[in-house]
C-alpha cells in the first residue's frame, strides 16, 4: 500500500505480493495479489486513508473509520496475523 507516497506495510495481516499465485483446495490456480491489489485500490479510490505506527515497519491504517487489514482478512484476502488471529 502507498500513503502519501510511502511504502506501507499494513499491521496484523501477512497479504499476497501484487503478482503471486495461489491456489484453492481444490487445486485451481488464481491470481490472489492482483486481487488484492485491485481490492485495495477499488477501497481506496477517492477516500482519505490514516495510517499510524503499529509495530517497527506496520501500520494500522483506516478508511472512513474501518481498518483495511481486517476488511482484507474479512474478504479471504489476507492471513491473520497478531491480534486479528
């Protein structure tokens, strides 16, 4: 995620580079990091994002009040990490 032209890493989830692949259960390979690239970026098209230091390199960061780490675990698209397991 980039805020205000800086790297974001986003606290408490463990998401897909922008161009890996992952596959179902039932073996169907699916480009994951695109979706969660396009995800992020359909989120936060328009909206104000504020990010604050979590932990040494993460951020929690919100749109309208909502934390985008947990919409994204909420979605499947990212792994739980910390205190959202």
């Amino acid at each position: 995620l980039v805020v205000d032209g800086r790297a974001v890493r986003l606290w408490g989830i463990e998401a897909p580079a922008a161009g890996q692949t992952c596959t179902t259960t039932a073996g169907r390979a699916w480009p994951c990091g695109a979706r969660v690239r396009d995800q992020l970026r359909s989120l936060i098209a328009g909206e104000g994002i504020v990010c604050q230091p979590k932990a040494a390199g993460l951020e929690l960061c919100r749109i309208a009040g909502l934390d985008i780490g947990a919409l994204l675990v909420k979605e499947g698209l990212a792994k739980a990490r910390g205190d959202y397991q």
